[in-house]
C-alpha cells in the first residue's frame, strides 16, 4: 500500500517537472529567436496564448470602474454616453452635430480639433505585450505626437494595472512564430522610405525619413493621428506580434487605419528588423526651467483668460451654472472621486478641493518645498511627459500637454500676489 | 336677390385659397419669418449683479436684484439655481452695506420697504434675513467654503453673531479657504474686536492682496443706533 502511494506521488512529481518545463519554455522564447519571415502567420491554430500576468475578471471590474470606455472603443463595455464620452463629444462638435447653438460650436470648435479621437482597445492582445501594458498604466507617455491629449495617469497601482492590462489582452493569442530567414535592417529602412511610413509614423532616435510631411487629406491626417511613435514599437509588440501585424495589419486589429501594403515575408522580416533593431540615439528633454515669479501685477482676469477657463474649467467647473455633471475633476470619473474643484470663479477657485478624508483644502496649501499645490500639479505635468520621477502630486492638466513655462508663471505670480480679484 | 349658403362657402374657400397663395410671395416684412424667442432677461440680470458685487458695487448688485425680483423676500427659493443665486446675491450686498440698501435714487420706495435700512429697527431685520438667507444655502449645499465666508460676514454684522462668525472665519482662515477679500475684512474686524491688533493686520494684509479694489478693504458704513 505504501509503495503504492510512493509511486504515484513520484508519478505526479515526474509529470509536474515535464509540465513546467513546457510552460518556461513558452515564456521564455518571445525575445531569443531572430526575426523570422516565417513568423508571418495571422492567429491560426499555431497559437500561443500565455498565462495572464493579472487576474482579467478583477481587470474587467477595474476597466469599468476606470470608465476606459469614456475614451476607447474595445473595452468590453459599450461607449459611454454622450455626456461622458470624451471623443464622441468632440467629434459631433467638429461635425457641428452637436446639440447647442451655432455660436456655441463656434466658440468650442477650436478647442477640440487636434483631440478627435483615441486608440481602440480592440484585439489588444494579439497586438502589445501585456508586461509593456502594465507598465504603459503605470506610467503613460506620450506615444503619438500628432495626437494632442495623452493616456491618463490614473490613480491605479501596480496590482490595479497589472490585472487590468490581463483583462485588455486576454482572448487575442500571439502567433506562433517558426524558425526561418533573418530579416535585414537596412532593406527595412530603405523599404519604409519607399512605402512611406513616416507620412503618418514618427520615429524618433532615428535618422530622419524623406518622406515625412504630415498628409493633409483628412482621412490619412486621422490616421497619422493614431500612428505611434515607432520608437516605441520594440517593448510595445515583441517580435512576433510585430511581424504579423506588419504582415496584415486588419487581420490584427479590424479597425486600424495601418493599411496593408501586401509585404512579402521577407520585407516584413526586413522592416520588422530595422524597427527592432536600429540603435537608437534619444535626446534627453531640456530640464524645465521654472520663471520667477513677475513683479506687475496678475489679475484674476488675466490668469482665468490665459490658463484657468481655457485649460482647467473644462474637467472642474461647477454643474449648476455650466450644466452637465461639473466635469470629472469636480464631481468624479476615470476612477477619482468627487474633489469638488471648480474653476467656475474667483471664489469657487478659493473653496479649494475635498480631499481623501472628505474635507475641505485650499488649493494653494504650502508643500513641504514650499510650492502651492496647483502650481506643483502644473510643474508635476512637465515631470510625467518627460518620463522624469513620478511625483506624488498628480500632473495637470490631465491628459494633455504641461502648460509653457509663462503660464505657469502666471499663475504662481497671481497665487505669490494674494490670489487678487 | 339671395346668397345661397353653398355661394358664401365657395366664396369663402376661395378668398382662403388666394390668400395663401398670395402669401407664399408676401416678403413685405423682411421676407423671412423669424420665431419670436421669450428670453428670461433675468438670467443675464441675475449674472450681471454677481459681476457688479464681485467688483464691490454691493448697492447696485442689490438694487438690481430687488428690481428684478420684488418678492425674493418671500420666495425662500428650494430649487431654481436662478432665484437661489439672486438670494445669495442680496443676502450679501445687505451683509457688506450692514444692513442699510441706499437705493432711495433707483428703486420705488414701496418696492424698497425695509430694504432701506434707515432705522436699526429695519438693519436688524435686513441682517436677520441675510443671515437666514445664508444658512438655507449652505444647508443645501454643505461644506462651500465661499458660501461660509458669506455667512460668517453676515453674522459678523449682527447683533449677537460675532462668536459664531470668529469661529467660521477662522476655521476657514485656518486653512486658507476664505473666498474673498471682504470675508478676510470681516475677520480682520472680529480679531480687532477680540484686541487681536496683529491677528487684525494679517487679515487686513490678505484682504488687501485679494481685493480688486482698494475700498473694498476701506472701514465698513456705520450703523443706525
């Protein structure tokens, strides 16, 4: 009886190790084979669906929670509505379709031009590494300079992204790749002059392409739009999601603009190596340099023209004179709760925000370096985009360019002078 | 000779005819035809006497929500966001004129009433209601900080309401939540009273800093006695 139990538990043991053998070497593959044009293959039953990092049903409950449908198409969800649905908004006002006067579209319509729209969410999966994912929520940077407004940074952890980037690229399988030709660098470049990628792709850290003037038909200037920086492509897709989707972008992602220039595999191969490969020669960004505070007078009319009403009233402005719900930063969304901040007025400004414990603060409080609150969540702004330290105070604007350096000495001027009327 | 009924209904049905024919080419008038759209003048009213009491007007701010509205006394508006912000709006201006609405020039005396404050009688009572006026706002919209200033201003003007305007005022001085220059003037005033000399320039210092104008910061009109 006991020789029994031994056998079936060495048995087990036996067929634990041939097990987990497996597993690591389907982890481990993705970054040691060369590039392939063998590897061209759309998901078929070659499929590699690896073990999500994350837990995807709490990444479902996290993407909701976050409203990511507020922005993106393809997150399990349907679109918010429109009240809340940032680019189905923008897109009526530059349609014109949108309910309010013709003076109102007017006045909006410049505002909204250049932040139309947002990536879907669709098949990500089969598109970009989940590690990369979670890292992207973590700390998200600007991947498409033609586009104005940026991911968030939400208030999520680590444990919060992880689960939510298992959720976004469960059910889209990696294509198996098969061991075949090297794709060849310079053929790539040479390749991606003569398709003109650089039309809508920017890559930086390269020498720049020949063909690189923004289209200006409207379509291809939507597309150009969405097309990232291809700096980023090497930690965003891996080897083998990169060559199938370069081999038939559609048959990756439905909706993308990326059209299919029916590359052979070797081209593929060839325009894979060179986005991968080629060293690249990033500048660092040229440190921010702070302006001292201006000795004339800033009124509150000169500060709420240049910098308030334009950029902080449209997420924090007060839903009973404005209509609507207040904005997310006054009455909560995206995952942040109801701060209650409005740039409505001088005095709405001055009744400062709710914090976590749900009382009332200024939003000129003293920070232990002694810098007011909002002018280091403008300044905080310059550190996300550059990729410098994450600082605790959450840059603003959210989502969008830092403000220049002049307005943000507009508004420590007006805070350093009393906050006048 | 007679009309027979069918006659009068023929002729009837064919002057309608022709007048809607004629009609279609009738641009007499400007040729289009534009809907006659009923705008609330007090919304734009309403607006501008908050510009005109952000700027330190507080007469004119009230003059023109009692033109506008003669029996917001009354009212003690719930849920119209208009009439609850032209309240708000003569709840203050009564607050910052300590009671006494010099309007005699602009307004009707039997519209005015005892908006005009000439006795203390008649302040007391503008006070009281200011005060009043305040508390149901904040009841309804809890925690505002600008709204408590508003309130601590008015009870600073009271009789009897200066410990509990000291106690708003400095909770929010404490931490620099005071919405505006004349909320810092109330409570430079309060700490005088309390023999506070510095505490009373600190807060005089902000109001100055804050205030658009210099008279907003200037000593308050006195009172009836």
């Amino acid at each position: 009886m006991a020789a029994r139990h031994w056998l079936r538990s060495v048995l087990l043991l036996l067929m634990a190790m041939v097990v987990g053998a497996c597993a690591k070497r389907g982890h481990g593959r993705a970054h040691e084979r060369p590039l392939s044009s063998a590897a061209l293959a759309v998901p078929t039953q070659q499929e590699f669906a690896p073990v999500p990092l994350g837990d995807a049903a709490r990444g479902r409950e996290l993407v909701e929670r976050f409203e990511c449908n507020r922005c993106h198409e393809g997150t399990g969800f349907a679109s918010a509505p429109l009240s809340k649905n940032c680019f189905a908004c923008h897109e009526q006002i530059i349609d014109g379709k949108f309910p309010v006067s013709a003076a109102a579209l007017a006045r909006f319509r410049p505002h909204v031009v250049s932040a139309r729209e947002a990536p879907s969410l669709i098949a990500l999966g089969a598109r970009l590494e989940e590690r990369w994912v979670v890292e992207y929520l973590l700390a998200p940077r600007d991947l498409r300079p033609r586009l104005t407004p940026t991911m968030p940074r939400l208030s999520l952890d680590r444990s919060q992204a992880t689960d939510i980037a298992a959720y976004l690229t469960a059910g889209s399988p990696t294509p198996r790749a098969l061991a075949g030709a090297t794709g060849n660098p310079r053929r790539g470049r040479e390749l991606m002059e003569r398709k003109g990628c650089a039309a809508c792709h920017s890559f930086s850290g390269v020498p720049q392409f020949i063909t690189s003037e923004v289209p200006s038909e409207s379509a291809m200037a939507r597309a150009a739009a969405l097309a990232p920086d291809l700096r980023f492509t090497r930690d965003r897709f891996g080897t083998d999601r990169l060559l199938a989707f370069l081999s038939n972008p559609r048959a990756i992602k439905a909706d993308t603009r990326m059209p299919n220039f029916d590359l052979t595999d070797g081209e593929v191969a060839d325009i894979a190596a060179y986005i991968r490969d080629t060293p690249l020669s990033i500048e660092p960004d040229a440190p921010f340099v702070r302006l001292p505070v201006l000795s004339r007078r800033v009124s509150f009319e000169e500060v709420n023209r240049r910098v308030f009403s334009r950029t902080c009233h449209h997420c924090h402005t007060d839903a009973q004179s404005a209509g609507g719900d207040g904005g997310p930063g006054n009455t909560g969304g995206f995952g942040f709760g109801p701060r209650g901040i409005s740039f409505s007025s001088h005095a709405s400004i001055l009744a400062g925000y709710v914090d976590e414990q749900g009382e009332r603060r200024s939003l000129f409080e003293l920070l232990p370096d002694g810098t007011p609150r909002l002018v280091a969540a403008l300044f905080a702004r310059h550190d996300e985009t550059r990729m410098a330290a994450q600082n605790a105070v959450r840059g603003m604007p959210l989502a969008l360019p830092p403000l220049p350096a002049e307005e943000i000495q507009l508004v420590e001027s007006w805070v350093a002078q009393g906050k006048p009327l | 000779m007679t009309i027979s009924k069918r006659g009068i209904q023929m002729v009837a049905v064919s002057m309608s005819v022709v007048s809607l024919l004629t009609a279609a080419s009738s641009l007499a008038c400007g040729g289009d035809w534009y809907p006659e759209v009923q705008i609330d003048p007090r919304i734009r009213g309403v607006a501008e006497a908050e510009k005109a009491l952000a700027k330190g007007n507080s007469v004119a701010a009230a003059g023109s929500v009692v033109r506008m509205i003669p029996q917001i006394e009354r009212l003690r508006p719930k849920t119209d966001p208009l009439l609850i912000r032209a309240e708000r709006v003569l709840a203050v201006a009564i607050a910052r004129e300590s009671g006494r609405l010099a309007l005699e020039q602009e307004v009707p005396a039997d519209v005015l009433g005892h908006w005009l404050g000439k006795t203390k009688l008649d302040q007391d009572k503008n006070l009281a209601w200011s005060v009043d006026a305040l508390r149901r706002e904040l009841a309804a919209k809890k925690d505002d900080p600008g709204l408590m200033t508003e309130l601590g201003e008015a009870l600073s003007k009271l009789d009897g309401g200066q410990d509990e305007a000291r106690t708003i005022l400095e909770s929010l001085a404490a931490r620099d939540l005071i919405g505006s220059a004349q909320g810092y003037k109330a409570l430079a005033e309060l700490r005088l009273q309390k023999g506070d000399d510095a505490g009373q320039k600190l807060a005089m210092k902000r109001c100055e800093s804050m205030a658009s104008t210099s008279k907003v910061c200037a000593s308050s009109a006195p009172r009836a006695s």
